[in-house]
C-alpha cells in the first residue's frame, strides 16, 4: 500500500488546515510491472503534450497552483487542470486491479483529539489489515517522507496492543499481523506511485473542502470517478467506504 496525505496533522486553529486525510493504494505484487509501465507511458504522453519532463514530480497543489516547482509555471492552468484531471481519470487502467482506502478526519468535529496523525495512521493500518487478512496475504506500507520515528513506534504497538471497541461492548486486541516490516519511506519525487496516490488525497481534499475558483473545473467531482476502486467495506456507514471517526 502507497500512502499520502493532504492536511496537517495540527488541532485546527483558524489558519491551518481543518482536515487531515490519509489515502492508501493497494497494489498487487503481480501488478506492480505492469502499472509502472502504464505510468511510464502515460508521462511519455504528458511529456509530448506540454513539454513536462518525466523527471518532474506531479505534485497536485503545485499542479494548481506552482510554488516550489518552476517548470509548471511555462504551462498554461487550464493546461495543468486537465493534466490532474487526466490523471485521476486513468487511475482505473493504471491500478484495474487496486482499492484506494482513504481516511479523512474533519477536525471540526472530532476535537477530542490534539493531533490527527496517529488517530488517522491506526485507522488506515488497522483496515489495511484487515484487507490482507481477508486476502490471506501479507503486504507492507510505502509512504511519503514524514513522521518515521512516530509511525515506527505505532506499528511495533499495534502488533502487540491494540485494544478496540467491540461492537458487542467492552474491548478486543486485533493485533496487526499481515503487515510486514516497518513502515517504508520514500520521497514522492522518485516514486509515480506516491504521485497517484497524492493525486486521490488532493482530489479527495477538494471534493470535501470545495474551492470556489477550482468549480468551474469540477474539480469537487473528481474524486468521484474513483468509485470503482474504493475500498467501500472499510466503513459500512459511509456510500465511498471513507473513514471518518
């Protein structure tokens, strides 16, 4: 599983982000080459297209709206929408096969907590899991540079406690099993899967947080052409299967 996220994992105080999602692809290790290749053909195109190196990262808000990254300001926006609008809308033929499983927690409604990243990393790690225990596989977790030390310390502890709320009252120990090792780091820059999976948190991000000036793209729709691939049983009360509490 490739893992992202959009938002700060801060309690929200008026001039950070009011939301923290987590977004996960789960790729079979039978697929991996065959997707790479997909990747890889598909920014041969982008390349040709709009004179983007494949080379440079596709980093969804510097897509929308370049900062740090100076080859997407030579590049029309109209232009860069499409191209994040195109890449979202391949998703299905790059990952036929995948589920996304996403976590987004409204800060706004779940103040109890003084930050979201933990909260949300035990969401995503127990229902991944899960997943793999019902595949009766194993798997491992690649994320985007971030926290190490603090994620490292939560998967050796869910492996060993990790009491939950029974729905039939008081707690049980699911204990994580089927994942393997630590969690992964890599820099987004060197990894297209880590780009796509960038690309679902920010779409996911607009799709609950709407901006004006990005609707007149559908920008809050985007998400949407996703739906085959979520991973809809990872939360029964919610239509796209998004973990929310």
């Amino acid at each position: 599983m490739y893992v992202d996220e959009s938002g700060d994992p801060g309690k929200y105080m008026g001039s950070n982000s009011p939301h923290y999602i987590l977004s996960g692809l789960i790729i079979s290790i039978d697929d991996w080459s065959s997707a790479i290749d997909r990747l890889v053909k598909f920014r041969e195109l982008v390349q040709k297209a709009t004179g983007l190196s494949k080379r440079v990262e596709l980093h969804s808000s510097e897509i929308i709206r370049p900062h740090k990254l100076d080859a997407y300001k030579s590049i029309h926006k109209s232009v860069r929408v499409q191209l994040l609008k195109s890449f979202v809308g391949e998703m299905h033929v790059f990952f036929p096969n995948s589920k996304i499983l996403s976590i987004c927690l409204d800060k706004n409604k779940l103040t109890q907590y003084d930050e979201y990243q933990e909260v949300a990393w035990k969401r995503l790690i127990q229902r991944y899991d899960t997943f793999l225990r019902k595949s009766k596989t194993k798997g491992i977790i690649i994320a985007d540079d971030t926290n190490d030390a603090a994620l490292r310390r939560l998967i050796r502890k869910m492996r060993v406690y990790n009491p939950i709320e029974s729905k039939f009252g008081g707690l049980h120990n699911p204990v994580i099993n089927n994942i393997i090792e630590d969690i992964f780091h890599r820099s987004s820059s060197h990894s297209y899967f880590i780009q796509a999976v960038d690309a679902i948190a920010y779409c996911l991000y607009r799709k609950e947080y709407p901006k004006g000036s990005l609707k007149k793209f559908g920008f809050q729709y985007i998400f949407d052409s996703l739906d085959s691939l979520l991973l809809k049983e990872a939360a029964s009360s919610d239509p796209q299967g998004i973990v929310r509490r």
